[in-house]
C-alpha cells in the first residue's frame, strides 16, 4: 500500500497540481479570439512545412523575428537588402495574415553604414535617418499594419533614456519624435507603436516610459500605440502584468502585447519540480491574456508571442540562456504547452 502510494506519485505536490490533458482537437486561437494573434517568425520557421501550417492555423499576425532589423536590412554600403523581409510579408499575404513590422529605431542596432556618419554632423545623420525610415515604411505601405518604430528607449535600469547612437547625434528625445514624423510621413494608415519591456517588473521603468510618451504626444509625435513586450518569467510577481498593462492603457492607444515568452530560469538550485513550473507559467501567460482581454475593445491591438516552439525561442542562446528555457507556447514537438491552453480559455470568453 504505501509503496503503491509513492509509486503512484500521491506524495508529490506537483503531480496533484498537474492539469488534465485537455482531449479533442488542438483550439485555433486565431479562431477564438476576437482580435489579432500574432507570432514572431524567422524566415526558418516558414521554410519549414510542418511550423509553417501550424504558424498559419494559429495566428492572424506575424512580425519578423529580426529580418527587418537594420543589421539586416541596411548593407555595409548603405543599400538595402530586403529579401527576408519580403519572403516574411508574402507568407503574411498567402496566409490572411496581418504584417507587424519590427523594428525602425533600436539602441542596439547600430550598423556601419550609420556608424560611418557618427560625429559627423546633425544634418548629414539626419538626412540618412530619414532615408531609412522612409525606404522600410514605404515599402511595406499597404500591407503593414505597423510599426514598432521605436523600442526600448528607456535606459535599462528605468532611470533616464538611453543614450545611443540615435539620441547622440540627432538629440535625445528629437531622434524619436523625428522618427514618428517620418514614419508618418511614409504611410499616413499605419499604427505606430513605442515599444518598452520590463514595465511588469520595474515601477520606475513603467513611470519613465508613461512620461516619455506623454511628453512626446504633447510635443505632436504620432504615436498610435504602445506595446508592452512582456518578457517575463515564472517569478513575475503575480498582479504586475495586470497593473502595467492598465497603466499602458490610459492613454488610451491600442495596447499591443508585442513579445510574450515566460521564462522558467536556469537556476540550477529551483526544486520546482517541471510541472510546478508549467502550472507557474500557465497562471503568468493567462494574466497577460485577461489584462489585455480586459481593455476596451478598440485598445486590444494584438496579442503577440515571440516564438513558437521552446527550441527556437531568443531566451535559449547566449547572452540570454543556456539551451535550459522553455518559454513558448509549444512544446519542441509542437505539441501544445498548457500555457497555450490556458490562453485559449482566456480568449474563449473574451
Ligand atoms: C531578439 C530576437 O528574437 C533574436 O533572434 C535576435 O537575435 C535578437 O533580438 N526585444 C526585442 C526583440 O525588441 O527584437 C528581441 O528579439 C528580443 C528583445
């Protein structure tokens, strides 16, 4: 008897906690949800049959994982290379999906041919500047839906800017406000987003960023959203997604949940055994889902996961991780994590 109790896992608080299997066929959240999906995608992931089928049943929105990113898309001799961001958006189009376009300005993309015109003069830089921003936005100009046009702005502790590139040769909040202008300029439709991470987890974060913004709307900068990555981790203090998603939203704007992954952290001495840890996920990624389910329907711009499968997932490679996470809603397999299914429940009642 008392064998049979330990052989059938009785004294494990974990397996107690562990959610049924859900039965039946996989749910389609681009089915269920009453606004946008949307997935992070390499250009290896849509080469690939199987994730391909799967990314186009799940999702109504991608946003290219880094094949927009400058390193990618501006050549050392200061043209333009837009191949993977193209097979991108044609797969949005073959798919009904919408294109998220990720992103224009971004501290830690400082390529030659800008690096080149560094400490060079205002006018000569600025000029550059606004020839990139116009060459991305127009091009992709009738089937955008938007644009991070600026991320991450805010310095890493939460006190301050950052300073950059961008911010050294243009000006500190002009490089961003002139950014919003000339995206406008480019495509008059577009959503045009600031993009911020680590509001959950840093209050004096969240409060510069809600001022940043404030200042730069009051100085006439055409934002018309704001997106809130959302990496966060197992640890997130229940309720700190939930409050910075409805300080976000006094704005107003639409609230895009632009980069969702819940990290379990690599700590070697966590007796959490994996399925405590799913459960953990599962209750992080569902309280993003009801913060954002909870604004008004004009503000739900999209709900974004960055990834599909643990293996692929940024949290896995050096600097960020050591091949140990598994932030994402799919399993290696693509088998669906409950964390997806917990998500789904959420936007079923949405
Ligand atoms: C990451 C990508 O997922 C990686 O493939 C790339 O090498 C580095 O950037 N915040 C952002 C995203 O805004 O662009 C980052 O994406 C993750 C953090």
């Amino acid at each position: 008897m008392g064998a049979a109790m330990t052989l059938g896992g009785c004294g494990d608080p974990a397996k107690s906690q562990d959610p049924p299997i859900p039965q039946g066929p996989v749910p389609e959240l681009r089915q269920i949800a009453p606004f946008p999906v949307g997935v992070a995608v390499s250009t290896l992931d849509i080469a690939d049959p199987q994730l391909a089928g799967l990314i186009a049943r799940q999702f109504s929105q991608v946003t290219p994982n880094w094949q927009m990113k400058m390193e990618i898309v501006l050549r050392e001799d200061g043209g333009f290379d837009f191949s993977k961001a193209d097979e991108i958006a044609a797969f949005a189009r073959a798919n009904r999906q919408r294109l998220f376009c990720h992103n224009l300005i971004w501290h830690q993309e400082n390529p030659i041919a800008f690096q080149r015109l560094d400490g060079g003069g205002r006018d000569v830089f600025l000029n550059a500047y606004r020839n990139y921003i116009t060459a991305l936005v127009s091009r992709y100009r009738g089937q955008a839906v938007g644009w991070d046009v600026l991320n991450e702005p805010v310095a890493e502790d939460g006190n301050g800017l950052r300073d950059s590139l961008w911010s050294r040769n243009i000006g500190v909040e002009d490089y961003m406000l002139l950014a919003f202008q000339f995206a406008r300029a480019a495509d008059p439709d577009a959503v045009l987003l600031v993009n911020e991470y680590n509001l959950e987890n840093n209050p004096q974060k969240l409060d510069t960023f809600l001022r940043l913004v404030e200042r730069l709307l009051n100085r006439g900068a055409p934002i018309t959203g704001l997106g809130n990555q959302s990496h966060i981790g197992i640890d997130t203090q229940p309720g700190a997604s939930t409050r910075a998603m409805q300080a976000l939203a006094k704005f107003g704007l639409p609230i895009h949940v632009s980069e969702l992954d819940v990290s379990m952290g690599h700590r070697r001495l966590d007796l959490r055994s994996p399925a405590q840890k799913e459960a953990l996920q599962s209750r992080r990624m569902a309280e993003v889902a009801e913060a954002f389910c909870a604004l008004p329907a004009a503000q739900r711009f999209g709900f974004t996961f960055w990834g599909i499968r643990d293996r692929d997932s940024w949290l896995q490679r050096p600097p960020n991780g050591d091949g140990t996470d598994a932030p994402l809603p799919f399993y290696d397999d693509l088998r669906p994590k409950p964390a997806f299914y917990a998500v789904a429940d959420v936007f079923r009642k949405a």
